[in-house]
C-alpha cells in the first residue's frame, strides 16, 4: 500500500491525498507535478527513475489506511529553471 507522503519532497507543498498534482517515483519519493517538471525534468533525484501521477486512495480505503503524516524534504533540490 502506498505511504501517501504529505509534502513535496523539493519544495515542501501540502500534498493531501486528494491532490491532483502529487507525483511519485518507484520507490514512493513523492513531488508536486511543478517540481517534477521544472527542477527535476522527469527524473527522482533520489533513485534515477520517472514519475507517474499519485493515485487517489478512496475515502473509505483513507479511513481504514490513512495518509503518512512524516514530512521528507530533501535540501539539495535542484533551484528552479
């Protein structure tokens, strides 16, 4: 199940579980679509792979699995372009 991570790890937005723009990577690193297309040009810095849009976990589903609450922000995110 995914860890539904709240921020951007480059730019530190609020990502809720309903955001339309959270991107994740293979592993779960976690981006806003701005970040992932201006600063990191479609590649994680964190494992070298690309991004698809985060999926929308179901209300339901978020009740009984909710989102991580554990913010990650890298400090070393490329500046914007």
């Amino acid at each position: 199940m995914l860890e539904l991570r709240p921020n951007c790890e480059c730019c530190d937005k609020d990502l809720p579980p309903t955001a339309r723009d959270a991107m994740i990577c293979i592993f779960e690193c976690t981006f806003c679509r701005e970040c992932v297309e201006t600063r990191l040009r479609g590649v994680c810095p964190n494992c070298g792979g690309g991004f698809t849009p985060r999926p929308i976990r179901p209300p339901d589903a978020l009740h009984r699995h909710p989102a991580s609450t554990v913010r990650v922000v890298a400090h070393d995110c490329p500046p914007r372009v």
